[in-house]
C-alpha cells in the first residue's frame, strides 16, 4: 500500500513537470494588452512602442508614498487596472503575428537608455510630492562598472515567460529575439536573481544555476547547428554577436600596464570567437582565461582563425560585413574584419573606398576605424610592388586619431614580409624627414612610431642607422626618440658606418641610460676600429655616474695591455684633469682614487718629482694623500733634489714625508745654507722643528758661523730665539757682540729686543754706535703697550751715556726730548732731570729745556 501511495504522487509529479515543461509549446496566448494598446497594435501605429514602454514601466517599478499619520511608507500602484503580478501579456505579445508587435518584444528585452525607465516611472505618479520615491531594485541590476535599466527585469513577474519565449524562439530559429535573450543570459550572470530580503522568499527566481544553464543551452544550440554545417548557426551568431558592446567587457591591466577589456567572465561569447583559438581556453562551464598571461589582450594581433566553424563563415561573408560595419564590440569587429581577409579578400571590395573613409571621419568603433585604416591602405597597394600610397600611409601614421594609427600600424605588420627593404626604408627616411621639419609634433604619435619602428622594422634598422642620425634624435627631448636612438645605436653597423671615439663621446655622456648602454657596448666591442687616443679615453674617464665609472674600470683593466702605447698621453691627460678645478668633485676623485691612485698607480713610478711635490703641497688632504704615495713609491734618491725641494718636504704636513725627508738631510748637509737650517728651524712642524734643534747643538763649534746665530736670533719663533741665544752663550768668544746687537736691534719681537739691550749693557759706546741705534732705542721708547722692561733697561743706558760726553749728548738729547711726551709722570721728571743735568753740563747744547738763573 505503501509502495503505490509513493507512486502516485511521482505519476503527479512527473504530469506537472511534463505540463510545466511543456506550455510554451502549445503557443496558446495568456493575458490580453490593455484595450489603448490593442487598438495602435492593430492600426500599426509606430507610437505603439513608446506606449508599450510606458505599459511595461509598471510592471517594473515600485512606488512608494510617506503616510504621516502612521508614519510609514504605503505602496502605490501606479496604474490600479493592472495586475502588476501577471507579466503574461509579454507571451501573448511574442505570439501576435504583426511584424509590429514582434519588433516591440525585442525593443522590451533590449536595455533602455540611461534614465528612461526611472523618467517614465515619474511619469506615471500622480500628485508627486516629496513623500514618496521609486524604488529602482526591480529592473536595475549593477554589472561591470555600471547600471542596466531594463523594461522587462528577469523577475518572478516575467522570468516564467522569459524562459518560454526564449525556448520558442530557439525553436523558431527567431534570431532577433533569441540572440538578445541569449545575450542578456551571458551578460548579466547571476546578478539578476539577487532581490531585497524583504521580499517573499518563494520569488527568488533566477539561481546561479539556471544562469549557468541557460548559457551553456546557447552555446549548445549554435553548436549543434554548426556541427551540422547549418547557415542558421551564422545568422544567430551574427544576430548575437551585435548586441555585445565593448563595455561588456571589464578593465582590466596587462603586465606592460597598458589597460584592454576583459571579456572572459563570457561564456557564448568566447566561444563563437574563440572556440578554436590557444590564446584563451576553458575550464568548466563558467568562464575562460587567457592561456599565458602575456597575452590576455582579445585584441592582440594573431594569425590564427580562432572562432568556431570557420568554414561556415567563410560561406557567409555578408554576416562578417555586417559584423565589421555594425558591430559593437571590438572583439567582433576585429573577428569580422580578420576573418573576411583571410578567408573572403575578395569580398572586401563590396565594402566601398567611401564607406571606408566615412568610419574614419565618424565616431565610429576604435577598433572598427583601425581596421577601416588598414583595408583602405589595402586598396592603395601597388598590384605589383605590395607597396602602399606613402603618402596616404604617412598620413594615417601620423593622424591625430589614435585608431587610425593603430590601423596603419597592423597594416605594415600584415605586408611587410612582402616589402622589400627599400620600401622599409623609404618609410623610415620619410618619418626621420617629417620629424627634422616638425611635421611631427604629437608625443603619442611619435611614441607609436618608434614603437613600429622597433617591432616591424628591426631587421632593417642596420642599413638605414648612421650616427648623424642618431646623434639628431638624442639632441631631441622625447623619451620616445631617446628611446629610439638607443635601438638605432645597437644596430649600427660599423663596417659599413665608420665611427670614430670622438663621434661616440656624445652617446656615452648623453645621461639617457639605454643610449649610453648602446655606446658602451660599441666601445666594448670595436675598440680598436674607434681610433682611440689617450686624450679620448681621458674624456671618457671623465664622464661622471658610478654605473659609467665602474663600466670604464673594467674597460681599461681588460684591456692594459693594448693601451700600454697610448698610457704616456693617457695618464698625462688623468693628471691634468685630477687638478682641475672645473670637473666635478666625483669625476675628480674617480680618476684619483680609482684610476691613478689605484688600476695605473704602478704606472706613475717615473713621474716627475715636481708633479709628486706639487700634490704633497696641495691644500686638500687626498691629494697629499696620493702625493705621499707616490713619493714612497718613486723614493727619489737625496742627490737628485734640489736643497729647495728637501726644505720643502721638510716642511710637509705627511709626517711620513718629514720622516723620509729628515733620513735624507745628514747625507746631504753640505748642501745646506745657514739660511736653510734656520728656515728648518722655523717649520710648523714639532717633530721636525725639534730634530733641527738636536741637529744644531750636537753640531761641532766651527760648524755654528754668526750668520746661523744671527738667523734663529731673527726668527719669529721664541723657543728658536732662545735656541739663538743658547747658542750665542756657548760660542761667544767667536762672536762679534757689537754685530749680534745690531742684528738684535733690527728684530720686531720684544724678547729679542731686550736681549739686545742686555748686550748694549755690555757695550763701549761711540756717538756713531748711538747714531746707528737711534732707531732701535726709539721703537723701544715709543711702544705704546707693553715693553715696560725694555724701557727701563733703554733709559738706564742712555741717561748715564749722555752726560759722558758732548757727542754723546747730542744723539741722546734730541731723542729724549721726542719720547718725554709719551712718558707718564714719574718717567717724565726722571728724563727732565737728566736733561737738566746734561745741559748744565754742557750749557751751549741745543736742549728744549731752558734753565734760568
């Protein structure tokens, strides 16, 4: 019993699905249009559309009024006659036999214009107020960047009859209305089923499942037609292929960074244009992807005949001109214009010149202007050459119009197999021609041109590249010519373009990386056909940037052998430059410390000594550092500097150098004067200032003359004064102590100003001596500050010696009478005193002093 209760629910079961199923195939009509509408379907009124529109826009939309005295949102239903839940006078409409009423149902399924719906809907609310609003959730879905406004949403409403007109128009082979079905079915995903949760749950309508489904029976149906070699598989697929617009697509990045769509979350797309192709393939039943990621672009150049059932296209070629002018997306319009060249060339000239150049001055596609670029370059190839009108190609080359660009651009990659090289040529000499007279100006042009340049052209580059060429396009700011120069110096050819290392100079210093990685490969590669000089390698040595520097040490270290003639200039050059004070700090200390402080510093060893004592004497600490350096390593023998240059190194701030220099003087002391002894003496240096002194008294008596004594004693240094006077002490019985004070005397320093009047204190004095040391007793009695000592010790001499004798009074009188002025009191009355006294002593000598009777 039980086992036949259980069947006769699954026999129910099985009769509702075969009539659910079945419905549509009894193409019974359902619910009847409005009586306004019935009347403009019938007299063919075109205003029926707009009307429809309106009708459906009900069906759509969800009005809302604020009640401020419940304080809620009350629906409202814009047009109460109508069942707003009974959508199934659209399947009456697609059964009606008017041509009318089936171009309306497809007017429905298409998508509306931006705002139209939401423009109607406002239309239909009576007495608007700013308490109500229209909900939009029932016929908007959110896709790709943007909103869809749809008369007829795949809601519970309409999605039963949807899916029957659907069925019946497959059955029909009906392209117009099952190809925007089949589009809407691909595009829109499982956007459409997603509803408010506040809506009954019994209404959700549209799963992830039957999207998937009623894609993948699309694709089925164009399949089975095409495996049975049917026309209708073309006919549906170019009726499908036109609803596609290229904002189906999603943007997206590739690994150059350059933006294209991405239309591979589409599953009846992708197949009927790339079914067959190795760029993109699926898995599964949902989407595809790009085979390797460097090509995901769909509109990147291929030779291969992707889409599916090639053969059936190839038979219909009307579709792929209609494809090309139609089309709305750029996959399609490339897929039409591909296929007909390869497979239909012929039936290009049905497409005429005029309707050609119409594209290119309309708003047409990008893709579609490209294309229309490409085939009307076509028409201008020479039948027999295979070469084009330049003048025609040089201008879309250079249009403003990007598309147009990229047509003649895919135009050279398709014929120049076929070109010879004089023809590549020829188009090159014209760009570098329109570039010296300006006729180019546009950045973007120029890029895309080098970009060809690069592409198409690089087996040809090295016949057409001279360095005049070059060298104008890196005189040009845009990186893209920059860029061009550096693929056109790779490709100069040497033995047929002689370059010499002076040409190359301004490449290897231009600053643009990929230029100077060019030369540099040329110098590394003809070195030898470059006629290198040392001055020339002394300019490159001489162009700053570490990656040049470190490329420049390398080049001179593997190569020393060959530049073994060319050193002596080379390094004389190096020399010249290290001392400049022109060339940058980094350029000056590259070639200092790498090149002749390290790769040739064994080459320097036969320098000249004056060279190594200039950079010893320099003011800048690594240059001293490189010139001690170079002395130790030229360790020039004593006999072969002068007594100038070892007093001068004597005086070094290298205390490795004053070391060297202090071994070499006691094999060479008979070269050295009093004069230079004292100067030793005087150096800055302690070391050296104390090993003179250790010198001197170790010296034997006769070895210290009155001049050496006489020298330190005028020296500026005190610790060397007391030396002198040291000395004077030890040999004064050899000395003329009358000399020594008069050399005393002449000395500015104080200290030595009074161990002279120490020694006039010893003195026998004569009128002349007095006249001789006039000046010297008047500097001591004159000084403003300080020197109290030497004045007392002065007046103590001079008072006394002036009453000793007339002659004597006559030198001293006069003097101190000048001085008394600057004296202070006690000074004053004692020097008044013994002008007194003298002149009592001596009454008819002129004295300022009066003495009365």
């Amino acid at each position: 019993m039980g086992d036949s209760s259980k069947l006769v629910h699954v026999n129910r079961a099985k009769r509702e699905y075969q009539q659910q199923v079945t419905w549509w195939r009894e193409q019974k009509p359902k619910a009847q249009l409005p009586p306004e509408l019935e009347k403009l379907l019938r007299n063919n009124d075109p205003a029926f559309i707009q009307e429809l529109k309106r009708f459906a826009v009900g069906f759509t939309v969800t009005v809302q009024r604020y009640n401020r005295e419940t304080r809620r949102y009350e629906r409202i239903e814009p047009n109460p006659a109508v069942d707003t839940n009974d959508g199934s006078w659209l399947w009456t409409l697609y059964l009606r036999k008017e041509p009318l009423a089936k171009e309306a149902v497809r007017t429905l399924l298409e998508y509306a214009s931006d705002g139209e719906i939401r423009r109607m809907a406002e239309n239909l609310v009576e007495n608007k107020d700013r308490y109500y609003w229209i909900n939009h959730w029932q016929y908007r879905s959110y896709w790709s960047g943007r909103y869809w406004e749809k008369f007829i949403p795949f809601s519970h409403v309409f999605f039963r009859y949807v899916k029957g007109i659907y069925k019946l128009a497959e059955q029909r082979k009906d392209e117009k209305i099952w190809s925007v079905l089949a589009y809407r079915f691909d595009v829109e995903k499982q956007f459409g089923w997603y509803l408010p949760q506040s809506l009954d749950p019994s209404k959700r309508f549209y799963s992830p499942k039957t999207h998937h489904y009623l894609r993948r029976r699309s694709w089925r149906t164009l399949r089975d037609l095409g495996e049975k070699g049917s026309p209708d598989y073309v006919r549906l697929a170019t009726e499908a292929l036109l609803c596609y617009e290229s904002k189906n697509g999603i943007k997206r990045w590739d690994m150059d960074s350059k933006n294209y769509r991405d239309f591979s979350h589409l599953w009846l797309f992708n197949h009927i244009l790339f079914h067959n192709s190795s760029r993109f393939v699926y898995k599964g039943s949902q989407t595809w992807k790009a085979a390797t990621a460097e090509s995901p672009d769909p509109l990147a150049w291929t030779e291969e005949r992707e889409e599916a059932f090639p053969e059936l296209w190839d038979h219909h070629p009307d579709q792929l001109r209609r494809l090309f002018l139609e089309g709305k997306a750029g996959p399609v319009i490339q897929f039409a214009a591909r296929a007909l060249i390869q497979g239909n060339p012929s039936y290009l000239q049905k497409i005429s010149l005029e309707q050609l150049q119409d594209l290119l001055s309309s708003s047409e596609h990008y893709t579609r202007r490209k294309w229309a670029t490409s085939l009307i370059l076509d028409r201008l190839t020479h039948p027999d050459l295979q070469a084009p009108d330049f003048d025609a190609w040089m201008s879309f080359s250079t249009h403003q119009d990007p598309a147009i660009r990229k047509g003649a651009t895919w135009f050279i990659h398709q014929y120049r197999d076929r070109w010879s090289n004089e023809h590549v040529i020829q188009l090159l000499q014209r760009f570098i021609a329109d570039l010296r007279t300006k006729k180019i100006t546009d950045p973007q042009t120029i890029k895309d041109w080098v970009e060809l340049t690069q592409n198409a052209f690089a087996h040809v580059l090295s016949e057409i590249t001279t360095i005049d060429l070059v060298k104008e396009m890196v005189e040009s700011d845009h990186p893209a010519l920059l860029e061009l120069a550096a693929s056109l110096l790779e490709q100069l050819d040497i033995s047929k373009h002689p370059l010499t290392g002076a040409q190359l100079l301004p490449f290897l210093s231009c600053g643009h990386g990929s230029i100077q990685e060019a030369a540099r490969g040329i110098l590394s590669e003809h070195f030898v056909a470059l006629e290198l000089n040392g001055a020339i390698l002394a300019e490159i040595a001489s162009i700053p940037g570490e990656d040049h520097q470190a490329f420049t040490t390398q080049f001179f270290r593997e190569r020393r052998l060959w530049m073994v003639p060319l050193l002596p200039e080379f390094l004389q050059e190096m020399w010249i430059r290290m001392l400049r004070s022109d060339l940058p700090d980094d350029v000056k200390g590259y070639i200092r410390d790498d090149l002749l402080g390290g790769l040739f510093f064994d080459e320097l060893a036969d320098i000249p000594f004056e060279k190594v004592l200039r950079l010893i004497e320099s003011d800048q600490a690594e240059l001293r550092e490189l010139g001690e350096r170079l002395f130790l390593l030229t360790d020039p023998e004593p006999r072969n500097l002068t007594a100038g240059q070892l007093l001068q190194l004597a005086h070094c701030p290298l205390a490795r150098v004053r070391e060297e220099v202090r071994n070499m003087i006691p094999r060479e002391h008979h070269r050295l004067t009093d004069d230079l002894w004292v100067n030793l003496a005087e150096t800055d240096w302690d070391d050296t200032r104390n090993w003179v002194f250790d010198q001197l008294e170790a010296r034997p008596a006769e070895a210290i003359s009155p001049d050496l004594i006489y020298g330190l004693l005028d020296t500026a240094r005190s610790d060397v004064q007391q030396l002198a006077m040291t000395l004077v002490q030890a040999h004064e019985h050899r000395l003329d102590l009358s000399e020594l004070m008069f050399r005393a005397a002449e000395s500015p320093h104080l200290q030595v100003q009074e161990y002279a009047l120490q020694l006039a204190s010893r003195m026998t004095w004569r009128p002349e001596s007095l006249q001789r040391m006039e000046l010297f007793f008047r500097t001591v009695l004159f000084r403003v500050h300080g020197g109290r000592k030497a004045k007392e010790m002065a007046l103590d001499l001079l008072l006394p010696l002036g009453e000793e004798s007339r002659e004597n009074a006559e030198v001293i009188v006069p003097l101190l009478a000048d001085v008394s002025h600057n004296f202070g009191r006690q000074d004053f009355e004692r020097v008044l005193l013994a002008i007194t006294r003298i002149q009592d002593r001596y009454p008819d000598l002129q004295s300022p002093v009066t003495i009365l009777a």
